[in-house]
C-alpha cells in the first residue's frame, strides 16, 4: 500500500468528503503511522513535533469511530491551553462536518452554567483543559458512562504547566475498558510513567526524535546588550521583512511595553497573553491567522495550540527559561514542511539558558552578527512598503467546508420531545433532500438549531415553513452566526 491518498483507509466517504473540502490531499508521515493503528482500537504514544499533522492523526479515527446514535460522550481529548482545545473543537467539526459529529470545548475563563447547557445535549467529543473538565465530571455535568477514547495532546506542555495531577485526576474517574492515546512532541520520564500506569500495552511510535526541532528551520542566535534589544528587533525585521512573524517574550509586561514601541513604529502588530481577556485572545489569534496584521508579541501562551500557515520568522526576544519552551517557540514556524527561521537574542548573562538549549536540541545554535547599517538601509524601502500595504487574507482551512452552509433555528426542543432523529427524518423526505444533507443538530429546552448543507439551506428554509417535525408545527428562520 503506498499510503499517499486518506482513501487507502477504512474511513468513510463522509470524512473523505471533508478532508477534501479542506485540502487535505495527502496524509502526513505521522498520519500514515497513527491512523491504521488508531482504527484498529489500539492505545497509542506518539512522539511528533508540533506542526506534523497529530490532531488529524487522532481526529479523523475519532470521527470515524464514534457512534452518531450516542448521546452521551464518547471521546475526551485534554489539551493544555485553551486556544488549542478550541482550535481542536473546530478541527474535529471540520472533519466530522458530513457525519454530524458534535463536538463541545470545555476550558477555565468560560460560563460553566453555558458549558453545563451544551453538555446536556448530544455530545459526541468533548475537547477541555484539565482543570474545568475535571470540575465538569466532580460536579456530574460530564457524563462518562459511554466514553471509549481518551486523547492526551501536548502531553509535554501539560508536565510543564503543573496540569499532570489533574490528568491523572481525571484518568481515574474514566471507564477502564477504553482505548487511549497520548501525543507529545518530547516525552519526560513523568509522562513515560503515566503511560504505563493507565495504558494497556501501547503501541510506540517515533515520527522524529524527541527534543529535536525540525530541519525546516534555520536556526540562529544574536549577542546582544539588554538595553539595545528594542533597536535589534527592527533592523532584524527590516532585514528579514517576513510574511507572518511571532516575536516571543518572556512576561506579560514587556509583550505590552514591545507592541506599544511596535505599534508606535507603524508595525502591522498585535499582543497575545495570559493576562487578557479569553475573547480577546480568541480574536487576536483569528485575525493573526487571517493576515489582519503581520507581527504577533507573545508569552509562551503562543506557542502551543496555534496553527497558522506561512509563519516565516519566529524572533525570541527573550530567551526561554525552560529548554522544552525553545523547541515549542520555534516550532511556531518551519511547519508543514516549509521553510522558517528563528532568531534567539541573547543577552552576556544568558549563556547557562543557551547551553541547556544547546545540550536539549543536540546541536550548537549558530552565532551571527546583527545587521549591519548599511543592510538595514537597502532594505528598509522593501520593508515599508510591506508595512503598509493593505493585508491580502488568509482563507481559512474551513472556509470551503462551511461555505454552502445554513444553520436554520426552530422554536421547538427538548420540551417538545424533538430529537435530533426527528429533524433528519423530516427533512431528508423532502424534494431533492437526503440525510447527507443535513449537518449538525444542536436540541435545546426550548429550541433547536439544523445546519443545512450544500447550498440547499434556502429551500429547507421554505419548505419547513409548512412541514411538521413529529407532527409539530414550528416557527423556522434562519440563524444568527
């Protein structure tokens, strides 16, 4: 089998229809690895560095798996950050757009009682950070009776952020009869440990070594005073003038002071920390990822959970701390097999940080000059130009997927006994409609939302006006996004 096309595996016209809406042509090696294994029903530890492909690697085996009869959940995937368990909701939708699979993201900073509201309703996969997920299950609000697929993503990054008690936490209040998978791009003795506590005879698989960064990535490092970052920072942008860049810092305060003197200098640039607001964080990744604006200054918050194409620099303007922190920075850029750089600036009393990254990675990181005036200078015209130009939008990966969607709203739900079978039997009678044109259902108390696929939403539209759903007559419009 020469495993170039997704249609080579056991997966379902439904999925193979979705993969293709998002250009997804041919499986990634990490994908070619996990998704025959993953069908098989097998447990799993996957060391991959980031930007490999792993969310489709477990997301297309889950959407294939799960059953869309089942109400309660069947899959639980953990993630580390909050950005990353709401990118992976989407990733999930996308892939399971054609089957119907529903998926909830439950994280901190978030209405729990609204949280609780979706989980009681049909609930196929369940995507959260581990401290609200365990409060969800404490409090009774996650039902785990039927769930068959546990998902450990960015294992690593869990270690780091002191999340690892609660994984475990939430491990033991899971049915034992499971299948489970743990992703990682390094793997600590800590998470070797867990593994072989909760999993039963796991099949290991390798894509690249552990703690070594990608080889699409040119790596360099500057010397540079702490006083004179500020100055280095924009003749390297000058130099470099990237199409999408990430300048990583170490606390909240300075991503501030740097996107102030950025933002003063005309920089298309935007922040992203801990210390915001999560809707604003949400819409500051979104449009980063649309090209709103080209220079994104970060916290580590960034540097997990963000999938954005054509990041071509990654700049750390202040070293990482932590040696695992370099390898996820960096992996930032140089993804999907393209080309990226990442320039380290390093101050006189930063060299025990260096050495460590060095000892991590297994390689020197190269030492290069700043640069110089004079290359600044025959630049800077090409890089103003860029600066201020109007951004040319990304499409995102979903767009064509979600395209010749409409949601419709009834004014009927749970109250009024309607299932979402009920909805798929009603509409898929009607004139030119079958049930692969129906999307997700979502049942609430008092309403229910129909997302109509394939362009059709508008005749669905008209002709539930004057059709019954179980013998119900409801009010239908269409919804709101």
């Amino acid at each position: 089998m020469s495993e170039t096309d997704f249609k080579e595996y056991s997966i379902s016209e439904e999925i193979i229809r979705a993969l293709e809406a998002m250009n997804y042509a041919n499986p990634t090696k990490v994908q070619r690895k996990v998704i025959p294994i993953a069908l098989n029903k097998r447990d799993l530890v996957v060391t991959s560095q980031t930007g490999s492909g792993k969310t489709a690697a477990f997301g297309i085996p889950v959407c294939e798996m799960v059953d869309w009869e089942e109400n309660k959940p069947q899959c639980l995937i953990l993630t580390p950050t909050r950005e990353l368990a709401a990118q992976v909701k989407q990733d999930i939708t996308n892939i399971g757009r054609f089957k119907r699979i529903k998926a909830a993201a439950i994280y901190g900073k978030q209405s729990f009682a609204k949280q609780k509201l979706e989980l009681k309703q049909k609930t196929h996969v369940v995507v959260g950070t581990p401290g609200r997920v365990l409060d969800h299950i404490e409090k009774g609000t996650l039902i785990m009776e039927k769930l068959r697929f546990l998902i450990i993503d960015e294992a690593d990054e869990m270690l780091n952020m002191g999340f690892i008690d609660q994984v475990e936490g939430i491990i033991q209040k899971l049915p034992i009869e499971r299948v489970t998978s743990v992703f990682s791009a390094t793997m600590p003795e800590d998470i070797k440990k867990l593994c072989q506590t909760y999993m039963k005879d796991p099949v290991e698989i390798a894509v690249e070594a552990a703690g070594i960064t990608t080889e699409s990535i040119d790596h360099s490092l500057i010397k540079v005073k702490e006083e004179e970052k500020l100055s280095l920072l924009k003749d390297v942008t000058v130099v470099e003038n990237p199409e999408s860049c990430i300048i990583f810092c170490r606390t909240q305060e300075r991503v501030d002071d740097i996107m102030e003197s950025l933002d003063r200098a005309d920089y298309p640039c935007d922040k992203l920390h801990g210390g915001m607001y999560q809707e604003d964080r949400f819409a500051v990744m979104d449009d980063f990822k649309r090209g709103v604006f080209e220079y994104l200054v970060a916290t580590d918050v960034a540097a997990r959970g963000i999938d954005i194409e054509n990041i071509s620099l990654v700049i750390n303007y202040d070293i990482p701390l932590e040696k695992e922190s370099y390898v996820h920075r960096t992996g930032r850029t140089g993804r999907a097999g393209k080309a990226g750089k990442a320039v380290t600036f390093v101050t006189p009393f930063e060299q025990k940080f260096l050495d460590e990254i060095e000892q991590y990675i297994g390689f020197k990181i190269p030492a290069v000059a700043p640069p110089s005036k004079e290359e600044v200078e025959s630049r800077r015209a090409a890089f103003t130009e860029k600066i201020h130009a109007e951004p040319i939008l990304k499409e995102d990966k979903g767009a064509k997927l979600n395209q010749d969607i409409m949601k419709l709203y009834f004014n009927g739900g749970k109250k009024k006994k309607l299932r979402a079978v009920d909805f798929v039997g009603t509409i898929a009678k009607l004139d030119g409609l079958t049930a692969n044109d129906i999307g997700i259902i979502t049942i609430e108390e008092n309403a229910s939302f129909v997302e109509i696929l394939n362009g059709k939403g508008p005749a669905v539209l008209q002709a539930m006006k004057n059709t019954t759903v179980k013998g119900k007559k409801l009010k239908v419009y269409q919804a709101k996004k």
